[in-house]
C-alpha cells in the first residue's frame, strides 16, 4: 500500500443529479504508467478531470501520496494536467507558459527562473523558451506542456487524450516522446485514450472503462490474453464471434454464453480441421486477412507469410486449442 | 478593470454632486461662426467673462426647455421674436430693463419688461441681376410659382429659422375667416415645393447658386449679401408687393442665473449704442436703437430702409407653426 | 486563500450591482421614459391618431418603401463586394493584397457623415470627378449622384467592415486540406468555393448579413447627404419628426424599426449559436492562396480589385490632401495648387479650434474606456450563466441598438432634467456628464456583440488549464482570458471611438458649453460658409482617421497569425 502514490476509494464521478462513473477503485504504483481506456463517452475524462479538483467528487475519496485530496482545490493537490491540443495559452512564450503555475503562487523571481529552466532542460526545450506556442512544432508543444505540467513538483500527470488529434506517424513518435520523458523523470502518468494502441504502448497497467464502470484493470498483455469480459474480448484486439452452432464444432463441445477467437488463433492448413471456402484475401504486408466461409458462417484468419491461399479454394481449418474466450454470462 | 468602473461610478457621483461650473457667464445664442468669435472677442475686451453656446434657432430652443429644471445658461442672446415669446411663457427669463431701454421704441418691448430686441432681420426675396434681368424679377413672393421662376430658387430645410419665417409669411396671406391656412395656400406651397430647387444643408444651398442654377434668393438680409460676397456677384434686394417678413432678436437674462450682476452688465453692454453700431458696422446687422442706428453706417442705415415690413403677427402665429411646419414635411415637400 | 477569494467575491458582486445600476438608471429608465413622453404626450394614449397620421403622410410612405428596398439592393451588392474583398485578400493570390487590406480597411474608419460628406466631395456636383464627365459628356446633369444611386453606392462601398473583419476570419477557418480533396475529384474552382468553401462560411456569412441589414435599415448619413429631394429614409423621418415636435410619431416609427432591428439581432444570435456548435476546435490546414491560372480572368481578378482599392481610397485621399490646402481652395479647386500646414497649426495649436477636439478626444476615449470596462466584466458572466437575468442583461445591452440615438437621447433628457434619485437626486441634464454617459450607452451594443463573439470563442480549456495551476478568477482572466480578447477588444475600442468622434444626434442633444464636442464643430463647419472652418473640419477629420486607423492596425497585429477564435463571428 505504501508505494501507491494515488488511490480512487470508492469514487462516484459526474456531474450534479447525473454520476457518470460509479464506485471506481483503483491504486496506482509510485512512477507507473496508467492507461484510462476507453470508448468516448464512457467518462475517461470526468474522472480524469474530478482527479485534477476540476470537479467535485460525488462520492468516495481521491488518496495521493497518503494524503486525502478529495475536497481540495486544483492547485493544491499536486498533480499536473496535461490537456488535450495542450491548452497552451497562445499570448505567453513558452517560459511564461511553464511559469503560470509559479507565478500564481507568488514564487520569487529567482526560484522562477531556476525552476523554469531546470525543467526545461529537463524536456529538452531549453532554446525554445522565447518563442510562443504557434511558433513551436506539435512535438515542442506537447514537451511544453509536460514541463508545465511538471514544474510545480508534481509527481502525477494526468494526460486528457493529448494525441487525439494527430496523424498515425506523428502519434507514435509522440507516444515515444512521453514514455521517454516518464522514464526518465519517473513520474506517475495516468493517461486517457479511447485508443487501444495507446494504452497497450506506453502502459504499464491499463483500466478499461465502459459504461461508467471499470471492466478489467491489468497491463495490456493480460487484457489482450485474459479479456475479463467480451466488450474487452472485442475492443481490444481483433475478434472473431463465433456462433453457437460453429462454436460447438469447433470447440468440440456445446458452449453456454458466447465465445471469441482472435483472428491470429484461427489456424488454416491444419491436419484435422473443418473445411472452409476462401471468401477473399487481403494483402497486409506483414501480414494477410483471410475472410472464410465456415458452413454458412463468416470466419477470419490471419496468416502470417506465404504462401497465400486462392480466393475460392478450400482449406482446412481449426482453432489452436485454448484460444477461445468462453464468457459463460454474456455481461451487459 | 473593476478598479476602473469604481473610479468612473465615483467620479460620476463627484460630478453630479457639483454640477455647475461656475466661472464664466454663460450665453446661449444662435449667432455662430465668425459672428460668435467676434462677440466673445468684444465682450472679453469690455471685461465680461463669457461662455457662448451655439446652435441652430430650433434647437437651443429646445435645449433651453429641457434644461427647465436645470438651467445652464445665464442670458439667451438673438434668438427671435416667436421663440422668445415662447420661453417668456415658460418661465424661464426675469424681468430686467437694461439701461439702454429707455429710448427703445415701445414694440421692441415686452409687457413684462423680460425681452428686449436689439435687431430687426428681414427675410428677403433678392435676385441676382446678372442672371435675371430686372425686368424680369418677380414682384412679389406670391411670383414665385411662375413657371419662369421654376429651378431658380432653392427652398431650404425647415429646420432652419429663416424658411420657417418666410413659409409663415406666405400661408398667412391665406388664412380664412377661422385662422386656417387655406385650400388655395396649401395649392401654392406644393407648387412652391414642386418648382424650387431643394437644399437641406449649407453647402447645397450655396452649391445652387454657385452652378449657376439658382438666380433667386430666400435669405435674411445679411445672409443674402454674405453668399453675394462669397460668389462674387451682385445681389439686389426686392421690395415685395404685400410687404416682407421682418423678425426681431431679443435678449433676456434668466431667472436662474447664479450670475445676476454679470448677466446685468453683460445685457448694459451689450445692448448699448456703440456695441450695436460696431456690430452693424461689421457684418451689416440693423441695429433698433435708434441712437445705435445713426451711428451705424451709411449702408446699414439704407439697408433699414430697404423693404416695407409684411404686417404679422408673430405671437399669434406661433402655436400654429408647428402644424404648419408638419404639414409641410410630411406631406407637401 | 479565503481572505482573497472573499475579497473578490465582494468585488464581484459590487460590479454586479453596479451594473446593474447603471442599466437601470441610464438604459432602461431613459428609454421608458423616452417612450413614456412621446407615447402620452397629451396624458392620454393617442397612438391611434398618430399612426393615422404617419400612414395618411406621403413622405413617411414614401420613407418605408425606400427604406425596404434600399435595404435589399444594398444587402446584395455589400454582400457581391465584401466575398469579393475576401476572396481578392484569402483566397486568390492577387498582387499586392498588403495595399488592398489598407483599401479595403478604410470602411472602419471612415464612415457616417463624415464618409458621406467625403462621398460628396467625390462624385457629387461640385467634384472635380462631376467636372470630368459634364465635360466630356454634356448631357449628363451635374447631380448625376445625388438621389437613390449616390445611397446606393455609399452603402455598397461603406458597409464592407464587417465582411472585411469576419469574413476574413471565418475564410482563413476553412481547412485547405478539403479544398485539395475537391480538387483532386476533379472539382473546378467555382464548384469548389461554390460547394466546399462557402458551406463552411455560410454561417459567418449569415451573421455578417445582419449586421449589415442592421447598419442598412438605420442608414441615416448617406440618404441626408447623398439621397437628395428625391430620396429619403426612415431614420431621416424619424428626426424630421423629433424636429417637427412630433415625438410621438418619431417615437412609433422609431418602434417599428425598433422591433425589425430586434428581431435582427436575434436572428443574429441564433446563427451564432449555430456557428459555434459547427466551428470545433480540430486543427486544419491553413488555406494557401490559389493562383488563378486563366490569363484573361486573373487580369480581370486583378483590374476589379485595384478599381474597387480606388473608390476606397481616392474620397480618403481627397480629404488628407485639402486637409492640406490653404482654406480658399477648398471646393474652388479640384486638387489643391499649393500645401500648407497652417490648417494643422491652427487645430493642434491649442487656439479656439482645439478645444472642440480635445473634448472630444477626451469624452471618446473615457466613453471607450467605461464602456470596454463594463462589457468586459459582464460580458464573461452573460456567456457563462446562462439565465433570464443575464438574457435580459444581454438584451439590454442591445437595446441601444435598436432605438434611434435621438430618442436615446430624448430620454436622456426627459430622465434627468430633474432631481432623479436614481443618480442622488442630481439634475444631470446640463451637466459635463450626460453627454460622456451618453456615449458610453451609445458604444454598448458593438462592443457587446463583438466581445461575445470573442468570449464565445475561446477554448474552455484555457481557462481550465489556468483554473488546475491554481489560479484565481480575477487573475485568470487577467492573464489568460484578457489577452486572449485583447485584439477584438482594441479594434472595437478603435471602431467605436471613431464612430463617437462622428457621433451627431447625441452629441447635438446633450453637449453643454464645457464640453462642445467634434461632431458639432464639424457640422458648424459644414454649415458655416466660412472657409477657414471647412478646412478645420478637414483636419479634424484626418486626424480621427490616422488615430483610428492606427489603433485597428495595432488590433490587427495583436491577432495576427494566432487564435483565429478571437475574431469568430
Ligand atoms: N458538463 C457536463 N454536464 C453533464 N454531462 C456531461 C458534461 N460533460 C460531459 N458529460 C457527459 O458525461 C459523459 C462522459 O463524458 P466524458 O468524461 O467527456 O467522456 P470521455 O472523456 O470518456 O469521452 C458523456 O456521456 C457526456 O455526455
Ligand atoms: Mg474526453
């Protein structure tokens, strides 16, 4: 308990007359990198911003650093937002920006300037400390951001989707560039994404959120092997649900509920399979989609090299055994 | 930037606390321009600490009636017979004779002993003979609607004092037996209306004649001979069969002023002989001293002499201007 | 932390009640009371026997039909000629779009009856243009401009700010990126403006429609210098009346255009409503400037431009240049023979011809200032609570608006021509006062509209990113919210201080002899035949216009190249 630096006890998140998250719990580690995932709109950013003093909690208690900041107000729970565009303030250079939290509080001119700098050597953006925000590339802003978000020695930053707007290419080296700086300066991240990629890059634990309740909490490797639950099953990865009947004579055994295969765990060629038709073939570079007709049921397989199969030939197919994800009660 | 608005609601309520500027001696007054300048210049000279406000005849009236409850001015200068009259019945002056009075004659002077005028403006019909020979100049204002006149005269905006003065002296050659304009005048003023060229400010009034277009001018006198001297041309003055309307400028000192001695001694000057002269003397005005006229000059003595006066009732008048002012705007113009 | 927050709240709701106050007591008091007189005049309601009146007038008819549609011709060529202004500035590359801006800017600062009279001074009978084409064409007759057309014109070429100001910005929102896509489906230019471009400025479009029929149907400048016997508006009826002691019929039709203007703003409203819904805060790809590559159509293009930069320009021109002239030759000359400074010397020189406009300059920019200082703190709490009282609040604000400024002034009067309590049972009427406070509800409703739009449009985000590092609202909004708002704020201050410099009926109402204003010194020198004083007017003039025209470039710098948000319509 005593390495958690933050601690959702219980928490009701929302808005007056409408709770939009109920009783969330949730500890995170000193120095993790803690992803909030989720569909938009499932209240990723109510909680993120009832963390940060923006709103008042509902119900239940916020604990950071073993100390009860539910009721305090924004600037003195130690914790730094990052927003999504940054939210830099476009009047002020990026010196100003990173001292706005300092200056509020009155600090002097000299500690100011030290602290200015040091985090900003910190993110690399000493020579850029004149300029303003419109001047700077996204990849300064967003260093920019994280220095201000840091310079008032916070040790947890919360991330409101600050990489919602960028293309493909820049995401991913943004990415980098965040899990860089929390490496190296060792705070706490929780980061809001309805982006799976996202959260299974940069996390170390990642919280699943879904219609106002935690799905599965665990790092990405365990929601991706063990989903707890389809929606994880089918928001995480790509997955194949099979019907009753099909599930039936591809598990070889009658199934209660509803059960997943991901696309890479459908094996085609296989020794004792069940025919199937090639519907189409996609060409992925890496990798190819293989979209079957399995007895009147549409099935996809991944396959991985050559060769690839006709569209129109049969092949054989089969499903590596314990792959399924069998969800006795299908969960709402 | 609250700091701001609490200073501006404090010095507002400073303001309004103490809103007199006391000082100098405040003067409404038609006169405007160099005139303006040259009264403030002689009052200054004669020791009188004065502050004029200038505006058109219509709206200082105006002023002066909404500021009944808080009277600005000290003593209100030139304005005619029929506003005076008017601001009498209000209440706004107090009796005062000044010491020229004595040798005023008996019509420039009220009942009550408040306004006294000091000038006497005709409002003339003139021609320029360069343009319209004289043989051919209209006899009368009555002329004016015939179809040689058409686009030779410019009719300007009732708003101001002199086309308010000669329109009245036109409709009240019609008046019926009840006092009300009739059919025939209505008749002649859209007529009047329809054939004249129309100016509503200064500079396309002067802009007509500078064309060429206009030959005929409705002008108070010195008016008249001021565009002449601007255009460079002769102006005759015409001697109208039924006479021409003659105006009267008073002046009155009011009952609220914080600056009785003042205003006295500004009225004593102002009205006295020599100041009337020098003004006659300067911009041709005639002067109703009949002291301050013989000492004015030989044009300004003739120019006294120029028209018989339209007999006119100007007190009687009055209340119906309006109407007739209304009349004319919405319907006929 | 309590001690301040405290103090703040108190500070808070003192401006609140200020505010309150002040449009109790110098908005909605005045007004009714303006109503009250006219409509009662005679102690009883006689509206029945004033509308028969006004609708058995020839001229009041006459007025309304004009009036109508003068206001339609004009909505159509302002609209024709600011989408070409925006597509010469920000669309199409055109040669030297620098110069253009100053062209095309001119509007901002040159307007009213000072823009009339210049329009006058240009084309009308007495205009060195008018002496050209009588020459060369005989037949045509001297006031060839003086009637509907010279209106017309005015209007077409002075009524151009607000597309120059909102347009622009709203051009430079549309992402490029959707325009290459168009283009790469084949789309041609027209279709691309027609159907990618103009879609996302319609609402824009929309908003600056209304100002502008708002502007139009209130028009009173060009039709009394410009309209001629033959072409009269209503708002020139209205202060017929007024003169004519007829307030109770000036008051009705005043009402009537009253009730249009409302419904205008409303309409406005609601498409601000909209266009902030549509307008998201997503990045895009700043519009690049599209060569024209037909050879015949971008000398045309070009020609239109510099043609439309000169009928901005030359009246502007004309009056700088005899502002120069020695006074005799003015309107004897068409371009003065000779320049002198003894014009400036005599107005900056701190005789007689200084003091209208010291006052002037004094009055406009206190006015500017409280005016600025009330829409700033009412304007944030109007767009953040939305209730009945900060829409009545708002509404208030517009009421100026849509009643003519001399019944506005009417009030003024009426209100305080004795003891009010309201106000410490002072008479204000009289007063140095009345006129400044005049002002200031005179510049209300611009600086309101802008400054919403302002406020409107700034990023939420700001102020929770300030709200999180701990700061305080009063100190958010200084260093955050404010100079975010700055440009809008300067260039409203700049447009308004411009128009109060120009400001006739309100200052003709309630000046008194401390505080003779410019507008009256000019009109005075308009009227007078004096020459000396039309070359006052001149300089006067002139250098309201550097003044104004360097306050809006100042604006115009702040805002450039960040947050187009501030400049959302
Ligand atoms: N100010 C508000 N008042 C009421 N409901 C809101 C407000 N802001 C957001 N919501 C609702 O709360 C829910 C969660 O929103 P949010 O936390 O922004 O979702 P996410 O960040 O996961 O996309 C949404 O259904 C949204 O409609
Ligand atoms: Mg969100």
């Amino acid at each position: 308990m005593a390495d958690n630096v933050l601690s959702l006890k219980n928490l009701d998140v929302g808005f007056p007359g409408m709770t939009i998250v109920h009783d969330l719990n949730l500890d995170v580690a000193d120095g993790a990198f803690v992803s909030l995932l989720g569909p938009s709109g499932s209240g990723k950013s109510t909680v993120l911003r009832t963390v940060a003093g923006l709103l008042p909690a509902l119900g239940g208690r916020i604990v950071l650093e073993g100390g009860d900041i539910t009721t305090l107000p924004p600037e003195r729970r130690n914790v730094g937002i990052v927003f999504q565009n940054y939210a830099l303030f476009p009047t002020m250079t990026a010196f100003e920006n990173i001292a706005f939290a300092l200056r509020v509080a009155k600090k002097p001119q000299a500690e100011i300037e030290r602290r200015v700098h040091e985090v900003a050597a910190m993110a690399g953006i000493t020579d850029q400390l004149d300029k303003k925000p419109a001047n700077m590339s996204g990849g300064q802003q967003q260093r920019v951001a994280i220095a201000r978000a840091l310079v008032t020695g916070s040790r947890v930053l919360l991330f409101d989707e600050p990489l919602s707007n960028l293309d493909a290419k820049v995401r991913a080296s943004m990415r980098q560039e965040i899990k860089r700086l929390q490496t190296e300066l060792g705070f706490t991240a929780i980061f809001v994404t309805h982006d799976q990629e996202d959260a299974l890059t940069m996390s170390d634990v990642i919280v699943v959120l879904n219609h106002g309740r935690i799905e599965q909490i665990g790092d990405g490797r365990t929601l991706y092997r063990k989903p707890a639950t389809p929606f994880i099953c089918e928001f995480i990865g790509v997955s194949n649900e099979l019907a009753p009947p099909l599930a039936a004579r591809l598990l070889g055994r009658d199934i209660k509920g509803r059960s997943f295969v991901r696309l890479e765990d459908v094996v085609l060629g296989a020794a004792e399979g069940i025919p199937a038709r090639v519907n189409h073939v996609e060409f992925l570079g890496a990798y190819s989609r293989i979209d079957l007709d399995v007895e009147g049921h549409a099935l996809s397989a991944m396959l991985i090299g050559d060769p690839l199969p006709e569209p129109g030939s049969s092949v054989s197919l089969a499903v590596r055994p314990g792959a399924a994800h069998i969800f006795a009660e299908a969960t709402p | 930037m609250k700091l701001s608005l609490a200073l501006a609601s404090a010095a507002i309520a400073l303001a309004s606390a103490f809103p007199a500027f006391a000082g100098a001696l405040t003067i409404y007054s038609p006169q405007g321009g160099e005139r303006a300048v040259w009264i403030a210049e002689q009052a200054k000279a004669a020791g009188h600490d004065i502050k004029l406000l200038n505006a058109g005849g219509g709206e200082l009236f105006d002023r002066l009636l909404a500021e009944k409850n808080n009277p600005q001015a000290d003593v209100v200068l030139g304005m005619v017979d029929t506003s005076m009259a008017l601001l009498k019945k209000e209440g706004l002056f107090q009796p005062y004779s000044p010491s020229w009075a004595t040798d005023l004659p008996a019509r420039y002077k009220d009942a009550e002993g408040m306004v006294h005028k000091f000038w006497q403006t005709p409002i003339v019909l003139a021609y320029y003979p360069d343009r319209l020979p004289d043989a051919e100049a209209p006899k009368s204002w009555l002329d004016l609607t015939k179809d040689e006149y058409q686009g030779k005269y410019v009719l300007g905006a009732t708003a101001w004092q002199t086309p308010r003065m000669y329109l009245a002296g036109i409709l009240v050659r019609f008046l019926d037996a009840n006092g009300e304009v009739s059919d025939e005048g209505w008749e002649f003023l859209s007529k009047l209306y329809a054939h004249a060229i129309i100016a509503n400010d200064a500079d396309s009034y002067t802009e007509a004649f500078k064309s060429g277009r206009a030959s005929l001018d409705l002008n108070w006198l010195g008016g008249s001979f001021k565009l002449a001297k601007d255009l460079g041309a002769k102006v005759k003055v015409i001697d109208t069969e039924g006479g021409t309307p003659i105006l009267s400028e008073g002046v009155a000192i009011m009952a609220a002023t914080d600056q009785l001695d003042e205003a006295k001694a500004f009225v004593n000057w102002w009205g006295s002989a020599d100041v009337m002269a020098a003004y006659a003397a300067k911009f041709g005005q005639v002067p109703v001293l009949p002291e301050a006229l013989a000492k004015s000059p030989p044009a300004v003595q003739e120019n006294a002499r120029l028209v018989k006066a339209q007999p006119i009732d100007w007190d009687a008048i009055a209340p119906k201007l309006d109407g007739w002012l209304q009349k004319i705007e919405l319907e006929i113009r | 932390m309590t001690r301040t927050a405290g103090f703040d709240r108190l500070l808070y709701w003192f401006g609140l009640i200020v505010i309150a106050w002040a449009v109790l007591t110098f908005l909605l008091v005045p007004i009714s009371a303006a109503l009250h007189a006219a409509l009662f005049r005679h102690g009883g309601l006689e509206i029945v026997d004033a509308v028969a009146e006004l609708v058995s007038s020839r001229r009041v008819r006459a007025a309304l039909w004009n009036t109508a549609w003068m206001t339609a011709a004009t909505i159509v060529t302002v609209t024709i000629v600011g989408m070409f202004q925006v597509a010469v500035l920000e669309y199409f590359r055109v040669r030297g779009s620098g110069f253009l801006k100053v062209a095309f800017s001119t509007p901002l600062v040159f307007g009213g009856v000072v823009a009339a009279a210049g329009y006058n001074f240009t084309y009308g009978p007495g205009s060195a243009i008018t002496a050209a084409l009588t020459a060369l064409f005989p037949s045509i007759p001297r006031d060839w401009f003086i009637g509907w057309f010279g209106v017309l014109f005015a209007h077409t070429f002075l009524m151009t700010s607000f597309h120059f100001l909102f347009l622009r910005a709203a051009m430079r929102r549309v992402d490029y990126s959707t325009i290459e896509a168009a283009r790469s489906m084949g789309a041609s230019e027209l279709t691309i403006l027609r159907r990618v471009v103009l879609p996302v400025i319609m609402p824009t479009l929309l908003a600056v429609t209304l100002l502008t029929l708002h502007t139009v149907v209130g028009s009173f400048a060009a039709p009394q210098v410009l309209g001629g016997r033959d072409f009269h508006m209503l708002s020139q009826m209205v202060l017929t009346l007024n003169s004519l002691r007829r307030p109770d019929m000036a008051a009705l039709l005043a009402l009537l255009m009253g009730m249009v203007l409302m419904g205008l703003i409303l309409l406005s409203q609601y498409f601000e409503a909209k266009g902030a819904y549509t307008a998201g805060a997503k990045t895009t790809t700043r519009i690049q400037l599209r060569q024209i590559r037909n050879p015949l159509l971008r000398t045309m293009v070009h020609a239109l431009a510099y043609l439309l930069a000169a009928i901005y320009l030359v009246p502007v021109a004309l009056i700088v240049l005899f502002s120069f002239a020695p006074a005799s030759s003015i309107g004897i000359e068409m371009l003065p023979s000779t320049l002198t400074l003894t014009n400036y010397a005599r107005v900056l020189g701190g005789g007689t011809a200084f003091v209208p406009f010291f006052n002037s300059m004094l009055m406009g920019s206190a006015a500017v200032v409280v005016g600025l200082a009330i829409t700033l703190f009412a304007v944030p709490i109007m767009v953040r609570k939305r209730n009945w009282l900060t829409q009545a609040l708002s509404i208030s604000f517009f009421l100026p608006w849509i009643i003519p400024s001399i019944l506005l002034a009417v009030g003024l009067i009426v209100a305080f021509d004795a003891p009010n309590p309201l106000v410490g049972n002072a008479v204000l009427l009289g007063s140095y006062w009345l006129l400044p406070i005049g002002y200031v509800i005179f510049s209300l409703p611009l600086m309101v509209r802008f400054m919403r739009s302002a406020f409107i449009g700034i990023d939420p985000a700001f102020e929770e990113a300030a709200r999180a590092m701990g700061a305080s609202g009063p100190y958010r909004f200084r260093r955050v919210v404010l100079p975010l708002v700055a440009p809008t704020a300067i260039l409203v201050a700049g447009m308004k201080f411009n128009t109060l410099m120009a400001e006739y009926p309100l200052s003709a109402f309630l000046y008194n002899v401390n505080n003779r204003p410019l507008p009256i010194a000019i009109v005075e020198g308009a009227v007078s035949a004096d020459p000396d004083q039309a070359a006052i007017s001149l300089v006067y003039v002139t250098l309201i216009m550097a003044f104004s025209l360097t306050v809006i470039l100042i604006a115009e710098r702040l805002s450039l190249g960040r947050t187009p948000e501030t400049s959302n319509l």
